[in-house]
C-alpha cells in the first residue's frame, strides 16, 4: 500500500515534470516569436528614418566644348557643367574653378554660380605663357571636385 501511494506520487511528479517542461517550451517559443516580432519592427522603423532622413550626396560635373580637340594659345575654352544633389540641380551655388597645367602650376579661374536647374558655365581664354600639353580643369562645389582635361596644342 505504501509502495502504491509512493509510485502514484511519483507518476504525479513525473507528469508534473512533463507539463512543466512543455509549458517552459511553449514560453520559449512565444519568447522567440516576440523577440523576433520586435527586431522585425525595429528594422522597419529604421528603413523608414533611413529614408526619411536619406543623406544628399552632391555630383559635379565639367566638360569643356573640345574635350578630346587641341586649343591654341588665345583659344576660347568654353567650360560647363552641372552640381546636383540626388539627381536634382543646386541652385545659386558658387562653383570654384581652375586648372592646372603639365609643368604643374595652378591657377584659380574666376569662381562661377550655379543657375536655377544647378548649371553653370564659363570661358576662359588660354593665355600665351601655358606650356603645351595637357591641362586639368577643376570644377569644386560643396566639397566635391570634377576634373576635366584637354590639350593646349602648341604656341602661335
């Protein structure tokens, strides 16, 4: 009689232990599926400042109208170009040019504004003392530079 009450309080426990078991993995599982449901909302909630606060990363361009010609010396190089922030023009910005010629001197050009669309242009006219060769034209706005080059031909 007593090894009867013994094995029936230990068939109780060990049902117990069972149902204790698969309640702490029932938990489990619903603590996983919450820390995933909260990972899953924080990464749609960064997507959407992402977006909302999307960094602007401004784009200049330049280009000359003989990019692959030769200009003499007293030529006009007529210069262009543009300065955008996703794909949209800057307006009324300063535009910071010069050139840089084969023996390697510099020389600032006067400073350009971008228009209402985020283009600019400007000429300049080569003077007599640039050595021939090529010639490096730099186009600098909001901390981004585009280059250009072409080739002074020779001394008239």
């Amino acid at each position: 009689m007593i090894k009867m009450k013994v094995e029936q309080q230990l068939k109780l426990i060990s049902v117990a232990m069972v149902e204790t078991t698969l309640l702490y993995r029932h938990i489990s599982i619903v603590l996983e599926a919450a820390i995933l449901f909260i990972l899953i909302l924080i990464y749609l909630q960064l997507r959407r400042m992402s977006k909302r606060n999307k960094v602007a990363v401004p784009e200049v361009t330049v280009t000359v109208d003989k990019p692959s010609g030769k200009y003499l010396h007293g030529e006009t190089v007529k210069i262009s170009g543009t300065l955008e922030e996703d794909g949209e023009g800057v307006a009324n910005e300063t535009v910071a040019l010069s050139v840089t010629y084969t023996d390697e001197t510099d020389v600032e050009l006067p400073a350009v504004t971008t228009d209402s669309e985020g283009a600019f242009t400007a000429e300049w006219v080569i003077p007599s003392d640039v050595p021939p060769g090529s010639v490096i034209l730099r186009a600098s706005a909001l901390g981004i530079v585009a280059t250009a080059t072409f080739t002074q031909a020779f001394k008239l």
